[in-house]
C-alpha cells in the first residue's frame, strides 16, 4: 500500500499560506496535518479574507497577509486552490 501524497493544490496551498505564523509548522508537516488544517483553519482564514476583501467587514487579515509577504495575487491563488479541493470560500 503506497503512501498519500500532496497533490498540486495542496502543496501550493501550503506554499503560500505557511508564510504566516499561523500555518508555518505545516511546511514539511504529514499529509493527514496538512489536510486537516486546509479543510479547517486554512479554509476558515481564506474566507475571512476573502469576505474582507469583497464585503468590506474588516478582520485584519489583509493586513496580517501583506506582513507576511502574501501579495493579493497569492491570496488569490490561495483561495482558487481551496475551491479546486472543494473548499466553499464564501
């Protein structure tokens, strides 16, 4: 029995989003870790930003990306990988 693997999405998705201290123990984490916090709080902050970005509802989390050096365009890769693995973002 072979071992799962990341697929594409996944692993952009963690490429991107480990750049904030929230999610940086994930860079090089298992694949059942990676998984559990793309489905859960990876999902949860992408549509907070999301919802922040398009409803005007201030979070902070624009702010913590720019810290973090994820432009709006990796912010927009983030979320359209989330929605490939069928995560609902707002």
């Amino acid at each position: 029995m072979s071992k799962p693997e990341i697929n594409i999405e996944e692993a952009e998705l963690v490429h991107i989003m480990s750049r904030l201290p929230e999610f940086s123990g994930l860079d090089g984490a298992e694949i059942d870790k990676i998984r559990h916090e793309i489905s859960h709080g990876i999902a949860d902050v992408l549509t907070k930003y999301y919802i922040e970005n398009t409803r005007g509802q201030k979070a902070g989390w624009t702010a913590k990306f720019e810290q973090a050096g994820i432009s709006e365009d990796d912010a927009k890769s983030a979320i359209s990988c989330a929605r490939r693995l069928g995560i609902e973002i707002a």
